[in-house]
C-alpha cells in the first residue's frame, strides 16, 4: 500500500486532506479519561498540516445509532487534538451537511478541521452498498485526497473505511503503516520462543486468534474472565465465576490440540475470588481469598489471576523473544484485582522480548495502571483489529488502502 510519506514526497499544500483516523475515546460526560488514541493519530495530522495540507479528520465514536446524539459528540476530542498541536482546531457540528462544507472551505493551507462523528449517518455502518456509497460520495466532495490512519476501525465495512478509499487516491498514515509492521512481526518470521498471553471477559471473543495462534505460538498464557472456561473444561469448579458453557467443547479441543503439537498452555494455578463483584465506581474496599485453581468454592466468583500464578507467568515470559498480549488478567479497574494485570505488564517490561500489547483494555490498563507506554515494544491502538489480522482475515480497510 502507499504510504502518507510518499503523499508528503508528491506535496501537498493547498489539498483537502481526509484523515479517516480513530477518535473512539472513553468519556466520562464531555471529559476524554484516556487520549492515547488520540495521541496515536497526532504524527499524520501534524505531519501533514506542517505541509501545507488542509486537513479534514473524521471519526466515529462510540455506538449512536445512525443519528445525532450529544452523548457521543467529537467535540472533546477536536479540543483535545489542538490542545497537542498548540493551535484552533476547527469543529464541524455536522458530517456532510451545511457545517462541514463551510469548516471545510474555510480552510487555509495548514488548518486542521474534525467533522462531527460518522456514525451520525446510517450510510457509515448500513450494510447495504448503495446506501453505504452513496454517504461516501458526500464524504469524498469534502477533499482531494484519502489518508487511512484509524487502525482500531479497519476490521469494519464501513463507507468512511472502505468505499471512500476507492473515490479518492488513497495513502496508509503512519499509524496504520506502524501497525501493519508490527503485526507481521508477530506472523511472518517470529523471533521464538514466541509467548501469547490472553485474557479478557469471553472465550468466545477469542476462538479465532487461539484457532490461529495454535501454529504460530510457543506458549499460550490464558488469564481473565475466559480462564474459568478453560478451567471448567479441565473439570474444576469455578463457583460462580464468568462462565462460557457453550465454549466447553472448543476449549477442550484446543487443549488437546496444543499438547499435540506442543504448544504449551499455561493456565492460573491460583485466583482471588469473592462472593460479590466489586463496585467499579465507588472501588469500595475489597478482601478477597486466594485459593488453588481447582478449588473455587461454590459460592465465589473469580476476580484475578493469584500469586503463584504472577510469578509462574512472569517465569514464562522471561525468556521469550516475542510476547503479544491482549486482555487483562482480572477485573484491573479495582485496585483489589488489579495485581495480576500489572504483574503480566511488569513481566514485558521486564524482558528483553519484542513486546506488543494489543489494543483494547489492554492499552487501557497500561495507561491506568501507570505504566510508561514507551517502555513497551508497540502498544496498538487497535483491539479487535488486531486479533482479526492474527487470525489471518482480510481485514476490509487495509485491503481498500492496498487497492
């Protein structure tokens, strides 16, 4: 695919830019908690402005349903993304409409404008290709030019993502082309051994990457939620411990599959557990017990990864030279169930591997948990964009930006 430095080597100054980037940041009210998505899109953005382009940014955030709602407005996230850039930022208070074509002639060579959230259009998310179509011939009237730069949206069929591509001459931004790389470092020539840890709340959100991982890894680490399907499916109690029954018989076929081919799989030893789940908001305090994997009693529920498993985890993870990780080890947003996801970021700190942390809340808890994001190999910006290229799919906005 072309990348944005071959745009900036061609010149730019004087064209309308769109910068499909990923603004998708958590919110509480009009307060952005975590901008690291924003930060991520800030190289093409400035990158381009410094050259004289008059840049469009679009986004989605959140889910609305096809119309405006202010709930998931862009209007914090334009802030913020002047707020780095040290400069106005324009705010289109529409995607297509009246607004956006202003803010946009508006335009001086090096201004920067974010239209309102995409998703405030059915023909953004419509599964119908007229409809979706039609909405990116709107969009493409709004520039000269199509830069991909939103990672975490590339695994979706949308028109901003894939039909716009196609009306426009299109380039990779930085961010994707930083992506792209890595990832095929964690598929193509895998400096070994290769560790994967996965954690999460579902089994279920994971069958793919684990079908996939099974002849790519050396060792997998399951941890979170999805650990007490696999520990059912070894024929432990959990007690009343997030649960995928239905997944049963896919865990035990991994299982079985893995000891066949070698690969080892590592699950908890030892979890904290509590009768009640604790108040994320309040983070009231909690005592939880430790106890053994396989003897969670009935009336308790699994809420982190224990002891003995931080320190048989981190001993998996010394000596590996590439470690992909994605999802935490327990309910981390709780300072009581935190400790197992900061040890599994501690132990990539820690060695000397190829560190990636794959996107989601994963990236967050990093972030949360006070972690120094340059300290890790990559951190993506993408969760389940990630996890769908490892499985090897064909992911709808990259193919559109390789068209």
């Amino acid at each position: 695919m072309k990348t944005i430095d071959e745009l900036l080597a061609d010149g730019v100054a004087g064209k309308r830019v769109f910068v499909r980037a990923d603004l998708n940041v958590p919110l509480d009210g009009t307060t952005i908690t975590d901008d690291g998505r924003i930060r991520a899109v800030l190289p093409t953005v400035k990158a381009l402005a410094d050259a004289g382009a008059r840049v469009v940014v679009a986004s989605h955030l959140g889910r609305p349903k096809g119309a405006p709602d202010p709930a998931f407005s862009l209007a914090p996230a334009a802030r913020r993304i002047g707020e780095h850039l040290g400069t106005d930022v324009q705010f289109a208070t529409d995607t297509v409409g009246e607004s956006a074509e202003a803010t946009v002639a508006a335009l001086t060579d090096g201004q920067v404008a974010v239209v309102e959230n995409l998703r405030f259009n059915a023909g953004e998310t419509s599964k119908d290709d007229a409809e979706r179509g039609a909405f990116a011939d709107q969009l493409a009237a709004l520039a000269d030019v199509y830069v991909g730069d939103g990672f975490g949206a590339v695994h979706r069929k949308h028109a901003s993502v894939y039909d716009l591509p196609a009306r426009l001459p299109h380039y990779a931004g930085h961010l994707i082309a930083t992506e792209v790389g890595v990832l095929k470092k964690l598929t193509e020539d895998v400096k070994r051994p290769y560790a994967v840890v996965l954690g999460g709340a579902k089994v279920s959100d994971k069958l793919g990457v684990i079908e996939h991982l099974l002849e790519k890894a050396d060792r997998i680490l399951i941890g979170g939620g999805m650990a007490y399907t696999f520990l059912k499916a070894q024929g432990h109690e959990v007690g009343i411990s997030l649960l995928q029954e239905d997944q049963i018989p896919a865990v035990q076929g991994y299982l079985k599959r893995a000891e066949e081919r070698g690969v080892e799989f590592v699950l908890p030893v030892d979890v904290l557990v509590s009768a009640e789940f604790p108040d994320l908001k309040t983070k009231a305090p909690a005592n939880p017990t430790t106890v053994a994997a396989d003897a969670i009693p009935a009336d308790q529920e699994g809420l982190d990864i224990g002891p003995e498993t931080r320190k048989l985890y981190a001993s998996k993870l010394a000596d590996a030279a590439t470690v992909f990780w994605n999802g935490p080890m327990g309910v981390f947003e709780h300072p009581a169930y935190a400790e197992g996801t900061k040890a599994v970021a501690q132990a990539l700190l820690d060695s000397s591997a190829f560190t990636v942390v794959g996107g989601g809340d994963s990236a967050a808890a990093v972030r949360t948990l006070g972690f120094d994001e340059n300290a890790f190999g990559h951190i993506s910006t993408g969760g389940g964009a990630s996890l769908e290229y490892l499985e090897g799919k064909t992911l709808p906005g990259l193919a559109a930006l390789e068209n």
